[in-house]
C-alpha cells in the first residue's frame, strides 16, 4: 500500500534497523524509542488494522506472538508484567 509507512519498510523504501526478519515478519528498532530497547514487530503483509489480521490471517497473529518473544529472549528482555499483553 503507496501511504502506508510499514509497507514502505518493508519494501527496503524506508530505512530502517532490521534487528531480525522472516518470511511473515519484520522486526525493526523503533526512531524514537520509549524505552532503552524498543523494537517494533509487523507482518509483512499490509492489513488496515489487527482485527482484519485476527479474521483473515490467523496463523500470522499467533506466528507474530511466537515471534516477539524470541525476539525478547535475544534482547535479554524480562517478560511482560502479568495482564500487560491482555
């Protein structure tokens, strides 16, 4: 999609800090970060917003969840305050 900024990262448009990559998903730190470690975690494919992903697509939804927290295993991150996450 032409004005959807996440596509045009994904597309090599953008710059962007790639921290890991697969086939359905695209890790990347955050310009400006909220925390000392802030890493941004999309689908490679465009979708309006997450409840269209959860209806269309989902096996991307649980492969993106599977996906942040190895990311966070290799960030040496704690895990999420009970009841952060829903």
């Amino acid at each position: 999609m032409a004005d959807c900024l996440f596509c045009s990262i994904v597309a090599g448009e953008l710059p962007a800090t790639v921290v890991r990559e697969d086939d359905l998903t695209l890790a990347f730190r955050d310009l400006n970060p909220q925390a000392p470690t802030h890493v941004l975690v999309i689908t490679k494919a465009h979708h309006p917003d997450v409840a269209v992903v959860d209806v269309q697509m989902p096996p991307d939804r649980t492969d993106d969840m599977i996906y942040a927290g190895r990311l966070a295993a290799e960030e040496a991150l704690e895990a999420a305050p009970a009841g952060l996450l829903g």
